[in-house]
C-alpha cells in the first residue's frame, strides 16, 4: 500500500459513514509536489475515460458523476502524487484502479469499490481501506484508512484542470561550502500566464526539535497557502534555505554543538537565525528583479521560523516588500528558557517596518502558546511596530501550529489585509 508520510492519526467513530476529521473539508484542490508522477495502466485510463464504450450498465447521473480518472495529491505537504480511475460502475459499487507515487515508493493497486453512504469504499490488498466522497463542486476527497481505524493519508483529488503552475528552479548564490558553490532550490506556484504578478515569498520552518536529519531533506511548500493566493491572481514562491529540500549546503539554523537538536540557547541561537536571514536576502534579491514578479507589490510570509524570519526580514529590509504575513511565528520553542530573549529580539528587528503586518496564532499550539506570541508581539509594537494580532480556532484534530492548512480559518483576514496593503 502507498502512505506516503502520515498526516495524522484519527480515530473513526463506529458508524455506517467513516466520521473524517473536519479538516478534510478544508483541504484544497492543489498539484502534487512528488517528483515521482503515479501512472495507471494505460489501458485502464483508456477505459476509465471513454465512458461511451462502458460496459456497465445505466446507473443513475448522481453515480455517473464518480466515473473517470482522477489526478491530485495526498500526504504531508502534497508530497504524494495520486491518480484513481473508476469504471463499470452498477448501483452498488464500481472498479477501482489506484495508483500512488513518491520518492519512497510507488504502487498500482485494483479492487472493487462499494458504495455506503454517499461514499466510495475500496479495500487495498494491504487491508488498508481507501475511501473517497465527492464534494458539491466535483472534485473529490479522499483518505487511506488502517483496519484499526487509524487515518493514514488524506488528500483531494479533481478531473479539472491543476489549480495552478508548479515549477521547481534553482537560484545561484554567492555562498561556496567546501570549495563549492551553494546553489537554492526555490518552487514556484502561479497562475497561467508570464506576469508580472504580485508575489508572495513564503518561508519554511524548522523540522519539529531538529533531532531527524532525514526531515531536512523534504521540500517545504504549503498548498492551501498557493491555491488561496493563485485564486486570486497572485504568485507564491517557496524558497528552501541552504541544507533543506533539494538546496545545497549544511543546514545550520541553530542546532547544539553535537547537531542533536535545535539548541535552546541565545548564543547558539540567535546566529542560525541570522544565517536563515542571509539566505532569503539572496532569495529576495533574485525575486524583486524576475520579470514575473511586481516588485512593487511583493509580500513577504513564513510558517513557523519562517514567520518570525518573514517579520524580521519586513523590518530590516522595508523598502523590497508591502507587507508581512506572520503564520504562527517563532524561532525557539516557548518552553526554552531563551525564548522571549530570542524570539522577542528577532520579533522586534521587524519593528521597523513602516506599514502593517499581520500575526495568526492558533489556540493550543505546543510550541508558541497564545500568551508567550502575544507577549511577542507587544514587544514589536513597544519597539514601533504595527500590526494585527489574531488567535485563530483549530478544528478537530489538528493543534495551533497547524492552522495555516485550514483557508477557512485566515482567509477572511488575510483578504482583508491585502486589500490593505494595496
């Protein structure tokens, strides 16, 4: 069976209808961040799409509306590639064929689907259990279950065309390591056409406590951030800092001297963060002089570190960005004894920035809990800052850290801001 990297472990109540997790409602249609594309059999798409030449029976059209292939993502940061073709559907189930691809592994598996309740039923022959619903617009959702009721993986698939351009590219630096040159890999979400677009820079956090190196290797993007801003016209680039994703170079923002963890300590601190901040102004840079970027409506954002480096960067650098978007920002954990020295510092160096910013807090997060950001953020404005501070209500199964992936929750605000800042 194909999982990919779990999202997150949920428990099914016992009911007829598998009780998702509310969140599922949320996620966006996106395209696939796997560098590995998942394939049918060419045989079973050509059948799945020529629904003329079905062999099934008439079913009626609220049934008709499941059949075809169906491409999109699942897995953490969309990092699965997922494409589904039903056929031969009847008024109790259809064939289902499954393939799902990323660079851990890939797999193509065929079973017959059952309906229940407005559902779509398929059991792997892993034993796991494949479920998918339609939503009211026609795309679809879909989840990987354990047979102990434990949610494996959950995305969104679609027959429309993707929800935007993905590019991945590589930005040239002045950085050497080792007598070699350090080059960034930078991804880039937008909608059809050259541009010039106003742009989003969105940046990375850290990886959990920084105790597994094989998570410094993941590319970092956020699909509900991209499909909200190239709905509505605008560019969002990911840039990886040096020794994250594909980016060369040691990854180096602050661990102890072993490299166990993430340090907690100012001194050991405060100096990968400016060595983080060295690498988006090299990002930066390269953005504000592309031909598809407005470089007078860039703005600048982050999730995590990258909030709090998104804040700092507004305020050291005012003049190459219109605005700063802060997703629950920080550099070390609250539980650190460092951390209102640390994030308090980097915080206010954003104080200098003229126009306002926007901070999104979520209740019971583990790492930044509301009463530590916001005494963070009166800190900024004390320095001279200006912004707007929001505390934002997880949903049902995820915590405050994880509320940047629930559109729904910020999208009304951050709207608001940008019409703002324009």
């Amino acid at each position: 069976m194909f999982v990919g990297a779990l999202l997150l472990a949920v428990c099914m109540a016992a009911s007829a209808q598998t009780a998702w997790p509310s969140y599922i409602g949320d996620l966006p249609r996106a395209v696939s961040e796997s560098a590995v594309a998942a394939e049918l059999p060419p045989q079973v798409t050509a059948l799945a799409e020529d629904t003329a030449a079905s062999a099934a029976p008439a079913v009626p059209a609220e049934l008709a509306r499941w059949r075809g292939v169906w491409s999109g993502w699942a897995c953490r940061g969309a990092g699965c590639d997922i494409k589904i073709a039903i056929r031969e559907l009847s008024a109790t189930g259809a064939t289902v064929t499954y393939a799902g691809a990323s660079p851990q592994q890939t797999v193509v598996d065929e079973a017959p689907g059952r309906f229940e309740k407005d559902e779509l039923h398929v059991r792997l022959k892993t034993g796991a259990e494949l479920v998918l619903r339609l939503r009211d617009d026609g795309d679809m959702e879909m989840g990987i279950w354990r047979p102990e009721s434990q949610l494996l993986s959950a995305g969104v698939l679609s027959r429309r065309p993707p929800a935007y351009v993905r590019r991945v590219e590589w930005l040239e630096t002045p950085f050497t390591e080792n007598g070699k040159p350090v080059r960034l890999e930078m991804v880039v979400h937008r909608p059809e056409g050259d541009g010039p677009f106003p742009t989003l820079v969105m940046n990375h956090g850290s990886t959990g406590i920084g105790n597994r190196p094989e998570w410094f290797g993941l590319t970092w993007v956020s699909p509900e951030v991209s499909a909200f801003f190239v709905a509505r016209g605008w560019q969002v680039i990911y840039p990886q800092r040096r020794g994250r994703g594909h980016s060369d170079g040691l990854y180096d923002e602050g661990f102890e001297t072993d490299r166990s963890r993430y340090s907690c300590r100012a001194a050991l601190s405060l100096p990968g963060a400016d060595r983080a901040l060295a690498d988006i102004q090299v990002a930066m840079t390269h953005i504000r002089q592309r031909s598809d970027v407005d470089a007078r409506r860039v703005v600048i954002g982050g999730v995590s570190r990258g909030g709090i480096l998104a804040t700092a960067y507004a305020g050291l650098h005012p003049r190459e960005v219109v605005g700063a978007i802060n997703f629950v920002g920080g550099w070390i954990g609250a539980l650190c004894p460092d951390a209102a020295k640390v994030n308090g510092e980097l915080f206010t160096r954003g104080a200098s920035f003229p126009g306002p910013t926007l901070w999104l807090y979520g209740e019971a997060d583990p790492y930044y809990p509301i009463a530590h950001s916001r005494a963070n953020f009166n800190a900024f404005r004390s320095a001279g800052g200006t912004g707007t501070f929001e505390v934002l209500m997880p949903p049902k199964g995820l915590d405050g850290h994880g509320t940047y992936t629930v559109q729904r929750l910020w999208g009304a605000s951050v709207d608001a801001y940008l019409g703002k800042i324009h």
